[in-house]
C-alpha cells in the first residue's frame, strides 16, 4: 500500500485527461523536455520553469509523451485541441456509413394501387439514403397458381423504382413468397 492509500476516497492514480494526457499541475516528474508553441526544442528543463512559460505565453503545458525519460512536454492550447480531436472522432464515424438491408413485405398478388405507391415511396427513401431494399410478396392459398401475377407486381414496382435503384436479385420464388432485392446506384 502507498503513502497515501490510507485516505479516504483516494484511487492511487493521478488524475488524467479523457485523452490520457496530464495537464499543467497534474504533472509530477521534473524535470521535462520542453517543446514551445512554435514545434521549438527548448531543452530540458525543471518543471516549475516549464509551467511559468506556458503561463506567460497564455497556454497550457501539456504532457504528451509521458513514458519518455525525461517526459516531453508541449506548451499549447489544450481546450482548441481537445475540440480538434473531437471533431477529427465525429467527421470519422459520419463518414462510415453503413449499408443496411432494409424488408419491405408485400402481403399479397392483389395489393391495391395506394398500398403499392406507399410500398414504392418507402422503398425509394431506403434507396435514397443508400440502403438495400429487399421485397417479400407473399401468396396465400391459390395465389400459388399464379406465380406469374407476382412477378409482374414485383417488376411493376422495379420499373418504378428504375432511377434510383438496380437489381441485385431478380425476383425468385421461395417457399411461398418471392423475393427480389434492389440496391441504390452509385452516386
């Protein structure tokens, strides 16, 4: 146990940045190798030294390879570039877009035309937005005879959907629904 784990509420650990790094009074070791605002080598220097010109420059001290003997230090602003690292993490993760498969069902050969136009403008967002669209019409009691009538409602809503989407798979017969699959073109 350490000097100090005798205290109440004390974790043993230093209090350290989000991003791992100490800042100004949160530095222990001295001296440090000092790197001005400017990417200059100031040299190493004690650590008292070190915080007064990040003072006097109106900037933080910042600790950014702790394990370096001495640790380097870098005099800059620290809240800017917290905020930089931030936006860095956010326009990464906006730029991952991930394609879903998106299921629109179709419960029957004899779907009215509203029911088919809403099918259509669902489907036609999902494109839009960069999505797969995946129909499934499905056939109930006789409908199985005429196989032939899904097949034309699914090309039907296709030809509709021509400008935003091609065709990853050709309607297909399984069990008792038909599936085809519409996927957005390429921008």
């Amino acid at each position: 146990m350490g000097p100090y784990s005798h205290r109440q509420g004390f974790s043993g650990a230093l209090t350290i940045s989000h991003h791992g790094l100490r800042c100004n009074e949160q530095i222990r070791i001295s001296p440090v190798r000092l790197i001005s605002e400017n990417d200059d080598q100031v040299g190493i220097i004690p650590l008292l030294e070190a915080l007064r010109l990040a003072r006097e420059a109106g900037l933080d001290l910042v600790e950014v390879s702790p394990m370096d003997k001495p640790p380097v230090c870098r005099v800059m602003d620290y809240g800017k570039w917290k905020y930089k690292q931030r936006k860095k993490e956010q326009k990464s993760h906006a730029g991952s877009h991930v394609t879903q498969l998106k299921e629109l069902r179709i419960r029957s050969v004899k779907i009215d035309a509203h029911d088919r136009d809403t099918t259509m403008n669902k489907a036609r967002k999902f494109l839009e937005d960069g999505h797969k669209v995946q129909f499934n019409l499905m056939f109930r009691g006789r409908e199985m005879a005429h196989v032939d009538l899904g097949r034309v409602v699914l090309d039907k809503i296709r030809a509709d959907l021509d400008d935003v989407c091609k065709t990853e798979r050709d309607p297909k017969l399984e069990g008792r629904r038909m599936i085809m699959i519409l996927t957005p073109k390429s921008h």
